[in-house]
C-alpha cells in the first residue's frame, strides 16, 4: 500500500509582511537573522542549507554560493543578489575565521540557533502562522509569478522531481539569476 504524502503549506507573505518581517529582523539582537531571512527569500534555499554554508563555498565576486549539504543529496549553487552579498560583506569583516561557517555560533564551531529571534520577531511584527520553510514557499510563488518554468524553478530550488515543484507553487545558475535579482528588487526597499 502507497502512503499518502501530507498536503503542503502554502502561507504566502503578503508585501506588507515582507516589509515588517525584514524591519523587524534587521533590528534584531541576532547578528545573522535578517541576512537568513532575506537569502532564504531571494534564492529559495533551505534554512538547513543556509545555516550549512561555508565561507569558502562563498564566491562574492561572482555572487554565487555553492551549497554542498541538500536535502536531495545533489549539491547546487544559487545565486547572491546584490543585498544579500552587502549582508554577507558585513558579516566576513567579523567573522572569526577560525569558523569555517558564515553563520556560526557565537561561542561553540556549529551552526547558530535563530529559533529564539525569529520567535521575537515575529510577535512583534503580529506576523502568525509562518515558518521559516514558509521563505522558500514564498520564492517558488513570486518566482511562478513571474512566468519561471516548472523546469527552471525545480533545478532553482533543488527537487528531483516536478511533482514535488508542485507543492511550493499555487536550471542552472544563470537561469535562476533573473528572478533571483528581480524578487530582491521587489522586497529591497522594504
């Protein structure tokens, strides 16, 4: 017998959200949340993913970052949008480089744990029902909006197969670039 896969979420921010939540995370106590918050909404990249990469899978100079650990088992790059390489410029002139991590924990080698500031931010923004995976359901989303084929989207954002494209709608790296840049632009002046 086959087993049922559970419907997907489809939580959508509205613009106005995207505002608040990128105010709110940039005011954050957390030195790495607002630049999480606005990869995962610029490449579709998972937090897991996010959180995994490391400075020298970081190509700043050719606004690429290649994420090596994916939940499918296949590496892939996405690529940085010009606010997201300013965050990410930000964040190298601290970094302590004995952390091969961009967002390493303050005081041990793993990840950081954002759970704390993204719960903050979000009671102050009044934003419910939103979880962090809902970033990269809002990726899929504006970028089916924008007339991204099925095949572009699902190399974007890592699927094997189309049908799990599916449950985040209602390439290479320079396919995915143009409407990396272009939902950027749409949420930069937030």
């Amino acid at each position: 017998m086959k087993l049922k896969e559970p419907a997907g979420r489809d939580r959508i921010l509205s613009d106005e959200e995207i505002t608040r939540l990128l105010s709110a995370c940039r005011e954050s106590h957390s030195p790495y949340l607002y630049s999480v918050v606005l990869l995962s909404l610029t490449t579709g990249a998972r937090q897991g993913e996010i959180l995994g990469l490391e400075w020298k899978h970081v190509d700043l100079d050719n606004r690429l970052a290649y994420l090596k650990e994916t939940k499918s088992g296949r590496p892939r790059s996405i690529v940085l949008t010009e606010a997201v390489i300013e965050e990410l410029r930000r964040l190298e002139v601290t970094r302590d480089p004995r952390k091969p991590l961009v967002f390493a924990s303050k005081t041990a080698f793993g990840q950081t744990d954002l759970k704390k500031a993204w719960k903050k931010v979000l009671e102050q923004t009044g934003i419910t029902n939103l979880r962090p995976h809902d970033m990269r359901h809002n990726f899929a989303t504006l970028a089916a909006r924008q007339g991204t084929s099925n095949l572009e989207l699902a190399t974007a954002m890592g699927h094997l197969t189309l049908g799990m494209l599916q449950r985040y709608t209602h390439l290479d790296v320079k396919v995915t670039e143009k409407f990396s840049s272009h939902i950027s632009e749409q949420i930069r002046m937030r």
